[in-house]
C-alpha cells in the first residue's frame, strides 16, 4: 500500500506526522471519507468543495489547489491499483508548539490520502436492518461547532459509539441539547412517515452528508417521493413507516429497531430498499474516472 504525504507517494510505516502537529495534540484539523466504485470516484468535486469550505471555517489554508487534491486522489488510487476503495483525505494545521496559538504553526498543513477497501457494517445488516440504541451523550450544539466542519476531533461521535457498543450493537442515534434526533454517530438518518422522507436540518446539528443529498436526489427524482427537512424526536422514530441511515461509508443501511422497539414490523421498507438499489446504481456509473 502506498498512502499520500504532502506530495509523495510512501509506504505505510514511512507516513508520519510529528507529535507537534496541531492534528495529533488538539485535533486541529479537516478530513473527508469518499468512495470509489467501477474506477469512479463518486462526488469527488463535492467532497472536495466540502474540504475547502470545512478548511474556510477554521481559517486553514490548504497548501494545494483543488485541480492539485483531485489529482493526488486519483494518483493515489492509480498507486494502489484500486478501483473501489474507500478515500480517507486529511488536512492538519502543520507542526506547532505545545500551545493552542495555531500562529505557532510555523511549517504548511500536512496532506495525507489513504486509500483503503472499508466494510462498515457486515452484509447481514443490509438484508434485515439496523438495530439501535439513543445515546445518552449529546451532540455538539451548532452553535458551539458547526456540524459541517468535518474536524478531526470526533470524540463526541466515538462516547456515542461506546454506548451502541456496550449494549452489544453498532450504531446509536444521538440527539441535540433540545431532544431532537440530529444524526447517528456516524450517519445521517431518515424516516418515511405518512409517504414523506425526512431528515433532520443541519440547524438541528446534522452534518450535511453529501451520500445524504443523493439520496434526498433519488427520493425527489426517481421514486417522485415528497421530501423535506425537518426537527423529529424519537417519538417519530419509534412510529415511522420506514427509518434509513446514510453516509459515505455505510451507503444506504435499513434501521428496523431503536431502543427495543421495532419500526413498523420490524424489516426494512419498500422505499429504503429502493434507495439501496437506486443509489448503488447512482454510485457505480458516475464520478470522476481515475485515469
């Protein structure tokens, strides 16, 4: 395997950052999870704007042009000989002191690619569903953080993950400081009530996923479904027709239970299991070629 560092191709006990690195202290830092299918990498303009507009937020200037990072993307799948895999795109704020000054950075950001296969959830979960617990650890409010900042501090995310964990499941459901559902720890979620689709708004905490936007595309366009963004409890949760998680990594999942209680009878829905179809047919016949 070889994996992108700050301009050159290296060998995975060769990609190392200091210990002064403002990402390895404090976490100050940006990334973005992507996926290549059928020698396509899906979104990659998306993802990439998103990186940006993440780097914006903190006042982190990317050492690199777009043009450059789309580039080192496809040079870095072409290296591994990879045509599906999973992207993993980091951005630190470079080699500082022990201080939070970021102006003590005095070296550029360190880039690093990894590119890599992933299986986030075993294929068994895709055929009966998702069970899930709400985790008792809060999402961070958006007006303390900004959830489309994809930072490298997910601490809060991983508290909610070792909840699901400890009850013996893989995902949990995290609300906002109001109780309303947000996202889970490491997907957006949708519910189908009444023939509508909703998500929960970025307003609410929830990172605007961009496998979350394709698939609220889908719904609109091909299955000609109503769609809106919307605050929801665990209340519409526990009684939704259909309920669905989304991200880069996981795709499109079916929940069929959230804290001991079935959704509708407990196996997924017609329209999530359309969705599943409709989006891996989306994902596998467009994108950025690597070549």
């Amino acid at each position: 395997m070889k994996i992108y560092l700050n301009g050159k191709l290296v060998l995975p006990q060769e990609a190392k950052l200091s210990v002064f690195d403002h990402g390895v202290l404090y976490g100050d830092g940006i990334f973005e999870g992507i996926r290549a299918y059928n020698s396509r990498v899906f979104r990659l303009t998306e993802h990439i704007d998103r990186l940006w507009d993440s780097a914006k937020a903190i006042n982190l200037t990317i050492p690199i042009t777009k043009k450059e990072m789309e580039k080192a993307v496809i040079e870095t799948l072409l290296a591994n000989n990879l045509k599906d895999a999973y992207i993993r795109l980091i951005v630190t704020r470079g080699v500082g002191d022990l201080g939070l000054d970021p102006r003590k950075c005095t070296e550029p950001p360190s880039i690093v690619i990894i590119t890599d296969n992933i299986v986030l959830y075993p294929e068994e979960f895709y055929d009966k569903g998702l069970e899930v617990i709400t985790a008792s650890t809060r999402r961070v409010s958006p007006d303390c953080l900004s959830p489309n900042i994809k930072s490298l501090n997910y601490l809060n995310n991983i508290l909610a993950k070792m909840e699901a964990v400890k009850a013996g499941l893989v995902e949990a459901i995290m609300l906002n400081a109001q109780g309303y559902v947000v996202e889970c720890t490491g997907d957006n979620i949708f519910i189908v009530k009444k023939g509508i689709l909703q998500t929960p708004p970025v307003s609410a905490g929830a990172l605007e996923g961009i496998t979350r936007n394709a698939v609220m595309e889908l719904a609109k366009n091909k299955l000609k479904l109503p769609v809106k963004e919307a605050l929801f409890t665990m209340y519409d949760v526990y009684t939704a027709e259909e309920c669905f998680l989304t991200g880069t990594a996981a795709e499109v999942i079916p929940m069929v239970c959230a804290d001991s209680r079935l959704i509708a009878d407990g196996k997924p829905g017609k329209i999530t299991l359309t969705l599943i179809d409709e989006f891996k047919s989306l994902a596998r016949s467009s994108g950025t070629p690597i070549k």
